[in-house]
C-alpha cells in the first residue's frame, strides 16, 4: 500500500487518532459533552475520510492538481487581500472612534 498525498494522510491520521482519543476519554470519565461529541464524530468522518483518499493514486492527483491550480491559488489571494482590506479600514474606523472618543472626554469629563 503507498501513500500518494502525504500531507492528507498526516491530517488524516492526527484527526483518526484525535477521535480515538475522544472515545477513549468518554469511556475513562464517563462523561458526556455535547460539544465533545461533535468534535468526536467530525474527527471521525473527516480522518479516516482523508486516509483513504491519500492512498487512492486518483483522488490524491485531484487533490494535488487542486491545491496547485492557479485560478484557486487567485481566488484565495483575492479573499485573502479583500479580508485584510476590510481589517485595516474596520480597525481605522475604531481608532478614529476612539480618539473622538478620548477628545470628547477630555473636553467635558462629566
């Protein structure tokens, strides 16, 4: 058997193992978290999920080609740039605010 994707059968194997670990805390203390529960059932979806499809020589050379593609490598940066953007103008705004703020203060502390 050979592993085609390294990094997905690395992501694979931590989220298998980390939903393993859950169940094995669940059955050491006995109890039950909703939120544990969830995060137990997604890491064991999504682990063994990634196992099989890093040693699947097809479904690795997808997601290869995928990770590779220049128009989804452009469509990230745009994201990227265009949250950033908006980051910069949002904590601007809450400076200017917030000298108003301190000005106004200054001017009648009561």
């Amino acid at each position: 058997m050979k592993i085609y994707h390294k990094k997905n059968f690395a992501a694979g194997l931590f989220f298998t193992l980390l939903g393993a670990a859950y169940l094995v805390l669940f059955l050491v203390k006995g109890e039950v978290r909703p939120k544990s529960v969830l995060f137990c059932v997604l890491s064991l979806l999504i682990g063994p999920g990634l196992l099989l499809r890093s040693l699947d020589r097809g479904l690795s050379y997808q997601d290869k080609i995928d990770e590779r593609d220049e128009r989804n490598l452009l469509v990230k940066l745009r994201a990227k740039s265009l949250t950033c953007s908006i980051i910069q103008y949002a904590l601007l705004g809450a400076c200017v605010l917030c000298t108003v703020g301190a000005l106004l203060y200054q001017n009648n502390p009561e």
